[in-house]
C-alpha cells in the first residue's frame, strides 16, 4: 500500500473516532439543552437513577453495546437513539473527511450535519429548537462563507434571509387559513441557517423535500388519531432535507433542471 494512501486512510479513521466521541457530546446537547441544563459542565448521570456514568461506560457505541443497552446500577434501559446518533456522527465525519480532506470544508460541513442532527431530534421531542442553535448556525455558515464554503458572505446572507423571509410568510399565509400556528419562531431561524450554509438556490428544493415527507407523515398521524390540528415538527423535516441537499444539491439541481429542458 502506498504511502499517501496509508495516510488519508489514517487521517479517515482518526475523523471517524473524533466523530463518535463528539457523537457522545451531540447526545448531551439533545438532552439537556431543552431541559436547560449545562452541556459543558456536569458528568453524564443516568436519567432513570441518577448514577454517574464511569468513563468506562461511557465509550461511544462500545459502552452501549457492552452494557447490552442498560444501565449498569438500575438496569434501566438506555434508548438505542444514543449509539445510533454516536454512529450517525462518527459516519459523518468519516465521510466528509473522505470527501473533502482534512481541511475546513470537512469541518463546516460536519457541523452542518451535526447540528441538523441535533435540531432533529430536539425538535421532534419538544417541537423546539433552541435559538443557540439556530441562531449560533447562522453566524457559523456566515464565517464559513468566508473561509471556507462555495459561496460569499452576500450569497450566505441574502440566503438566511431569504429562508427566513420564505418561512414567515408560509407560517402567515397558513396562521390565517387554517387560524391555527403551522410554524413558529423556531423554525424562521432554522431556514436562515440553512440559507447561510446553501445560499438562496438550495431553498425551494429543501422545502420541497421537507414538506413532501413531513406530508406523508402528517397523513399517517391524521389516519392513527383522527386530529387535523395534530402538531407536526417541521424542523425535524427540515434539518435532514438541509442536509440531503448540501450532500446531493448539485446533482439533484442538474437532473431536475435536466427534466425541464424540452426534449
């Protein structure tokens, strides 16, 4: 095996640890940040008991998987949410170093992911997303256009507010209509992280991508309770379709594009 190669292996396998172990600190940002609580100081305590978890239980994936998924003092069964979201991080910074190198595009591009990972599962737990977040996502794809991203700091910002602007007027038009909140505040700053990161361009198909699924599983809840007004979280739609087109925008863009050309 050539020297380089060994290398950039190296490099791959060495992203992919760092990402689970900040998979294990995406964890505690879902579950404390919406309860308020610190999520740089405190040890890791089971929710169930409140025991400390010793470091030794607490290797990402590892500790789950050695502790058959509970809890060592009370046997209380530790959702699987947490190794998957600890494999989940650490695919992703595997894959965007794999991608893009060790450089600062990997970086912003993991942050991305990881935060709409984290939005998701907030969002879907509470229907919340912290304006840290958000707000904290914004300022981040506003830097990155400047160091890093594929576009400038005016694409980023008419992309936030563009986002932002589309939203509002969505959760207007649709407060008017149906005289019930479809979207909140939340959800307003999450589009202008995602414009601040995609720019403007990569909107309509992220909403798009985000409304077919969260349609279909607005039917499957309306079908299982029978309630119209049945609250959807639409940033936990919104978050992954963000992603999906910051992965694949390019090539959905060119085929769609290619689909509207007369033959």
């Amino acid at each position: 095996m050539e020297g380089p190669v060994l290398a950039d292996e190296i490099i791959i396998g060495c992203a992919t640890l760092l990402g689970a172990v900040l998979g294990s600190f995406l964890n505690v940002v879902i579950f404390r940040l919406p309860r308020g609580q610190s999520v740089v100081t405190g040890r890791s305590k089971c929710p169930n008991c409140h025991n400390v978890v010793a470091a030794y239980d607490n290797v990402p994936v590892l500790g789950w998987v050695l502790l058959r998924g509970k809890c060592r003092r009370c046997a209380w069964r530790i959702p699987a949410r947490y190794p998957v979201v600890e494999a989940l991080s650490a695919t992703a910074a595997g894959a965007v170093v794999w991608a893009y190198g060790a450089t600062l595009l990997a970086a912003w591009t993991y942050a991305f992911a990881a935060l709409a990972l984290v939005i998701t599962l907030i969002d879907w737990d509470y229907q919340i997303i912290p304006d840290p977040l958000s707000l904290g996502g914004v300022v981040l794809g506003w830097v990155g256009a400047v160091v890093c991203l594929d576009l400038d700091l005016t694409q980023s910002i008419v992309g936030s507010l563009v986002g932002a602007g589309v939203i509002l007027v969505i959760a207007i038009a649709y407060r008017l209509v149906r005289k019930i909140h479809g979207m909140g505040g939340g959800d307003v700053k999450l589009m202008a992280m995602i414009g601040a990161f995609l720019g403007w361009q990569m909107i309509f198909p992220v909403l798009f991508i985000a409304a077919f699924f969260g349609s279909i599983y607005g039917v499957i809840l309306m079908r299982g309770k029978g309630d119209g007004k049945t609250a959807v979280a639409f940033g936990s739609f919104l978050a992954p379709a963000a992603v999906v087109m910051m992965v694949f925008g390019p090539q959905i863009m060119t085929w769609y594009l290619s689909l509207a050309r007369p033959s």
